[in-house]
C-alpha cells in the first residue's frame, strides 16, 4: 500500500429493506483513495454514491467489509465513530446543510465548539477558513438564509475543515450551484486536496468534475469500477 | 459549562418559537403553582388551627346523667325536698356532695394516656366568705326583692345555685396552676398585681388566693391580706380557712365591654362590676368544698385531632363502669368547623393542580415533537459533524430548562398576585361559630345548678360562665412560602425531564445520513 493511500475500502457491501425488499446500495465495492489527490465517484442518481460516502463517513454502517482509514478500520468495534468523524473528516453537502439559527462564522466555529476548543481561537481559525474561503468579512454575522448558494457552499467547506481534518467528502457539491459558482467551489476543493494534502472524496452525476479529478470511478447499481482518466 | 452555553445560547437563537412555549407554559405553571399556594396554605392553616383546636378534651359529668338527676329532683314537691334533707345522714351529704363531680382517680388514670401531653384537673365551687360582700349577689338579691321573688327560687340558665347562697357567696375556681387557669390563658383575665399560685402551692394545699381587682379595691384588700373562708359542711374546729390574698387580676373582657358600652351608653360609661371570682389550688379548693379526691373536671390537652378517636377509645376503656356517668368531650366540632372549609378548598386545589401540572406536561410534550420535528436537520447536522448524542441531548436539556425556568419564573411572580384570589375562589362560603366568654363570672354553679353550659369547654373560659357566640368568616391565607419556591423548582425539574423525553428519544434514534441526504 502506497504511503499517499489514506482511504483503503475492501468489500464493502450495504442494503436497504424498503417495502418491496432489500436493496443492495453497494455490492462488494473495493478502492482507494488517496492524499493530496481528488478521487470521483459518478454515477445515476440512486446508484449509491452517496450510501458509499456516507459509509466511509461513519454515517452509515455497511454490513461488511472493511474500511480503512490512515491503516485503521473503521469498522472495528472499538473505533469511536464520532471521534472518528470529528477529527477525520469533513463534510460537504448538496444543500450545504449549515444550522439555519448561526451565522457563517458561527457555523465554522460549531465543530471547533464541540471539539472543545477554546472559543477565542475558534473565532481565529473560523475567520481565517472564512477569508481563505473568500467569504467577505460582512457576510461573517450573516445567516444561512440571508447568503447566497455559493456563499452557503463556501461556509459549508470553511466548517468541513474547521478541525483540520484529512478527509473531506463532498457529496454533490455543486448540485445545487449554477455552473460559475459551481466551478468555484470545485476549484477550491481541488485546491484544499492539492495545496493543503487532503483526500477530497466527491460524489457526484456531473461528468465534468472528472477534469479536475485525479481518479474517478463509476458507480451503477452498487457497484463500481474505476474510469481511466 | 461548554454545553450550557451551547443551550442558552440556542434557547436564544430559536427564541420566538421558545417564547410562545414559554407563554403556554407560564399559563398552566401559574394555575398550577396558584393551586400548591391554596394547598401548602390550607396545610400550614390546618396544622395551625390543629394546634390549639381539636386536641382539648375534658372529663366531666355526662349531660345525659346530669338531665336525668334534674328530671328526678324536678317530679318531688318542696315538701319532699326539704323532709329529705333533714333526714340527710352524714355519709348521704358527702355522697350529694362529691354527685356531680368526678373521681381524681378516673382522671389521674385517663392523663397517663400517650397521647396525653398537658393535664389539670378543676374543681369550681361557692365558697363563704364572712368579711367580705358578693355585691353582684347583693345587687340579685335587691331586684329580687324589689319583684316579690324569693332569694331561693333562682337558678337554671346562669348557674345560680339554690343551696345556701348568701351575699357572702363567691365563686372559687380550683386547679392545679394559677397560671393555667382556662381565664389566664384564653386571656378573659389578667394578673395586675402579685403572682399566681403555683403548682407547688397546690401540692403543698397553701391556702392562697387571687382576686378580681374590683372586689378588692371595694373591701380594701391588698397584696398580702388574709380573708376568712367556712369550709363546707363542717362545723366547729376546722370549719373556717384563712386565705392569703396572692394575687389581684382584672376582668379583661369586662373592661372592653365598659368600653364598648360607653360608646353608645354614657350613663353606662363606668360600668365594670366587681368579679366574684377567687382562683386558688385546687387542693385548697377541694377542703374549702369538702369533696377531697373529686374535681369538676379533667382537662386534657392531647397531641393532634388526628388521635381522637384513640383518645376517646383510651377513655372507654379508663372508665370501663362508668362511662354513663362521666363523658370526654373534644373540641372536634370546633375544629371541624374551621378546619373543613380549608380542607375542601385544599382538596379542591389538589385536583387542580394535578390537572395543571398535567396540562403542563402534555404542553410541553406536544411542544418538543413540533420543535423537534423542525429542527431535525439541525441534529443531523449536529450529529454528523462530530457531536456526541450526550452534547446534543444536554444542548436541548440546557434549552428546555431555560424554557421552563422563565415560564415559572414569571408563574411564581404571578402567583404572588394571584394565588389570594385563587385562594378566596376556593374556598367555600362558609362561616365558622367562635364562642367568647361573658363580663364576668356567675356565681355559685356548682354543684348546686350547673346546669346551662354543659357543652361549652374549660378551654374557652370557663364552664360555668355564660358565653356569646359569634360568627365569623374562615379566611384562607394565602402568603407566599419559601416551601412554594421549593415545589417550584421540583415542578422545574419534572417538567424539564418530562419535556426531554421526546429530544431523548428522538436524538438516539436519529440518523443523520436519512436527514442529511433530505432536501
């Protein structure tokens, strides 16, 4: 295994039991994905690219396989998840998923609070992601509500890498931008990965993306296999 | 305090919608803590009212016993009354004598009760005094006069006995502590001047005696003084008594009345006449009456209403033989009739504060699955970021309580405005008799006529006085008490608890993939 490999997923297999049956969302599905690199995943809608980042996420639990995460599976039983998620990875939605009630600045801060940091260098680091983010100093008090989709979706990843994690996994990242906006955010991410050594892990339907994306595989019906770019 | 912050600061963020759960709220809390007000009111004032009504019982002759004695002396003609008193013997006269009085035996025995906790005994009887005159007496005897009426034919209603009765008559009240005497404590009389004869001077039979300022100051006597007193039915050596006067009292109730009277009466301004009554150990009394070993009556203090009923089945069983004779009266009618008014409007405010705090519950419960509902994005996030179920359940404990502290914050406040009216809403419209003693003391009920206040108690002046009654409201207050504050903050907690059932439930439960993935 390579030094950069940071996600290293083996068999991973999950289904859903919905009224008609069990669905299989990810059927036997092994990759890597490394550090310093953006790694793509497309597909259809309901191919499973999301249950698959959720999975590597910890929010959703596969019913086997092995997911490993910097040489330690995840899956273990004595891998505390939250933890796991708070200092591992950061997450990047759709519909950006920001808490409705906190400005920007207090929406980066939130997993630096929970992470116990101390709220005068939350407020630093917060502002700092903010800046580099480019997120003007007076959108900073500004709630969710009161930005604009690619404001929100820039706050969105300041938070994902408030607690500087390794990971970031961004889930249709552009899905609900328009196309200039869109490929701001998606020049920032593949800067995080190339400038900053992050794994960005997309998912997402827009082909395009692979332009940016240092491997891509393609995802239909749970099952991937990888694009040669 | 990371968490509290976190909460508070969430309470504020989501603050219109934490408000209008605040005002519902304050609505029911202040119902229900008004309810607690009325109730931990209505308990304080029962156990107040338990303390000095309901827990007094006397021995003394039963009214049944005594009616039948009247009914039998009532059918004999004059002549019969008189030839049966001339053939009187000795022993007959002391067995006439000690008829209408209780053994001390039956009382000592009942005062060892466990329930017991003060005990005197009383005996009240008229005694001659040859130096001094009974100018009440004297005064009957005029008008009496004055209507053609014969001296002897008075008595019934006011005590006035038949047997002997002279101007030198004065009523002596015995027991076994000045200071305890039914009139000192109920505050019908007052010591002036001097002290009160003490329990020793009972054991010791010290022959002492108070007297009514009046009635000393018309005979001149003093501090210090002795009066002669004839021992009943004894003639020759040891037929009188020397009593050192040790006390002067005056008749409060008298005074007050003169006061009163002069308001509407000037040619009444002055009227306060002299009291005929004489307090001295009932040892002394018992030689002066000739009845050793009997008293008028048992007066007993027990420790709660709530042991009545074992009190009177102890007395039962005391006074196995002779309960026809000798009967336990309480003051449990007295306590029933101030203490029920409170009891029903504490029940009712039992009722409804259990459905208040019912209201409170399900309001609260009904609240948090809407706001729940409404925030669950927000808790997936929370979830999905790196927060543990335990700071996410703390955030909304931290937020429901700062609900519920201001919602009761502001019940208790308006409670403090409310709770009296609430308290007079309660309560039923209901008065309560309260017996208050007459001007003076009637001379010369016992033995001899005693038969007009069977029902009223020692307790509330004297046996043989007259008495008015009034009638007076029951007043429920209701006062503000650190114990209300006390239930309030157990009131907070319940419904803060209640309330974080459903977070609870929901944040364990929550996936925040399902959410997140959500549009």
């Amino acid at each position: 295994m390579s030094e950069q490999v940071i996600i290293n997923a083996t068999d991973v297999n999950k289904t859903f039991q919905v009224k008609a049956g069990e669905v299989n969302a990810i059927n036997s599905v092994s990759f890597t994905a490394n550090r310093g690199e953006v790694t793509t995943i497309v597909g259809p809608s309901g191919s499973g690219k999301t249950t698959l980042l959720y999975v590597v996420g910890s929010l959703e639990k596969p019913e086997s396989g092995s997911i490993e995460v910097a040489g330690r599976d995840i899956l273990d039983s004595g891998t505390n998840l939250v933890r796991y998620r708070r200092e591992n990875i950061g997450f990047v939605f759709q519909f950006f998923n920001l808490v409705p009630t906190l400005t920007a600045l207090e929406n980066v801060m939130l997993p630096m609070d929970l992470a116990g940091i101390r709220p005068d260098e939350q407020r630093r680091r917060a502002t700092e992601l903010l800046d580099r983010m480019g997120v003007k100093d007076r959108l900073l008090k500004a709630k969710p509500t009161k930005m604009s989709g690619g404001e929100n979706q820039r706050v969105a990843i300041a938070r994902a890498l408030a607690n500087d994690p390794d990971i970031i996994l961004a889930d249709e990242p552009t899905g609900n931008l328009d196309t200039a906006t869109g490929s701001t955010v998606i020049d920032i991410l593949s800067s995080l990965a190339r400038e900053n050594d992050k794994c960005v892990l997309m998912v997402t339907h827009d082909e395009s993306i692979l332009a940016v994306s240092d491997r891509a595989f393609h995802m239909v019906d749970g099952q991937l296999s990888e694009i040669i770019l | 305090m990371r968490v509290f912050q976190r909460g508070f600061r969430s309470f504020r963020r989501n603050l219109v919608r934490n408000l209008i759960v605040v005002v519902l709220l304050f609505v029911c809390l202040t119902f229900s803590m008004s309810m607690l007000a009325v109730k931990l009111a209505a308990d304080s004032q029962v156990q107040t009212i338990k303390q000095t009504v309901g827990n007094y019982a006397e021995i003394k002759i039963s009214s049944a016993y005594q009616m039948k004695q009247f009914e039998a002396e009532r059918t004999k003609t004059a002549a019969e009354r008189s030839a049966e008193a001339r053939s009187l013997t000795t022993a007959q006269e002391q067995a006439d004598r000690v008829a209408s009085l209780v053994p001390e035996k039956l009382t000592d025995a009942f005062a060892k009760d466990q329930y017991v906790k003060t005990y005197d005994k009383v005996l009240s009887t008229s005694v001659t005094l040859s130096d001094i005159t009974n100018t009440n007496i004297q005064q009957l005897f005029q008008i009496r006069e004055n209507n053609g009426q014969s001296a002897g034919g008075a008595g019934g209603g006011g005590g006035l006995g038949t047997g002997g009765m002279t101007s030198n008559s004065f009523f002596f009240s015995g027991n076994t502590n000045g200071a305890s005497a039914s009139d000192f404590t109920t505050g019908a009389k007052k010591l002036i001047k001097g002290r009160y004869f003490t329990y020793a001077d009972y054991t010791n039979s010290n022959p002492v005696v108070m007297i009514e300022k009046n009635l000393a100051s018309q005979n001149s006597l003093k501090i210090g003084d002795t009066i002669e007193a004839t021992v009943s039915g004894v003639s020759g050596v040891g037929s009188t008594m020397e009593l050192k006067i040790i006390g002067i009292y005056k008749t409060v109730e008298s005074e007050s009345q003169s006061k009163s009277s002069s308001s509407s009466s000037s040619s009444q301004a002055d009227f306060n006449p002299a009291g005929s009554t004489f307090y001295a150990p009932l040892s002394v009394v018992q030689k002066l009456n000739n009845t050793a070993g009997y008293v008028t009556l048992g007066s007993y203090y027990f420790d709660s209403v709530d042991n009545t009923a074992a009190i009177k089945a102890a007395y039962k069983k005391d006074a196995t033989g002779t309960t026809s004779k000798y009967q336990l009266s309480t003051d449990l009618s007295d306590y029933s009739s101030i203490a029920d008014p409170l009891l029903k409007a504490r029940n009712t405010s039992v009722i409804g504060l259990s459905g208040a705090l019912g209201a409170c519950a399900l309001i609260i419960l009904l609240a948090m699955v809407i706001i729940i509902s409404n925030r669950t994005r927000e808790l997936g996030i929370l979830k999905a970021i790196g927060s543990t179920d335990r700071q996410v359940i703390s955030q909304f404990a931290v937020e429901i309580l700062c609900v519920c502290m201001v919602a009761i914050i502001l019940a208790m406040g308006a409670t403090a405005l409310i709770g009296q009216s609430m308290g007079n809403w309660l309560l039923p419209k209901t008065t309560t008799k309260t017996t208050t003693q007459s001007s003076s003391s009637t001379p010369g009920g016992a033995p001899g006529g005693m038969m007009g206040n069977q029902n009223q108690l020692y307790k509330e002046g004297s046996s043989f006085t007259t008495s008015s009654s009034t009638q007076k409201a029951v007043k429920l207050n209701v006062v503000y008490r650190g114990t209300l504050f006390l239930y309030g903050i157990l009131i907070l907690v319940g419904i803060s608890l209640v309330g974080m059932a459903i977070p609870v439930f929901w944040i364990i439960r929550l996936r925040p993939a399902r959410v997140l993935s959500m549009e």
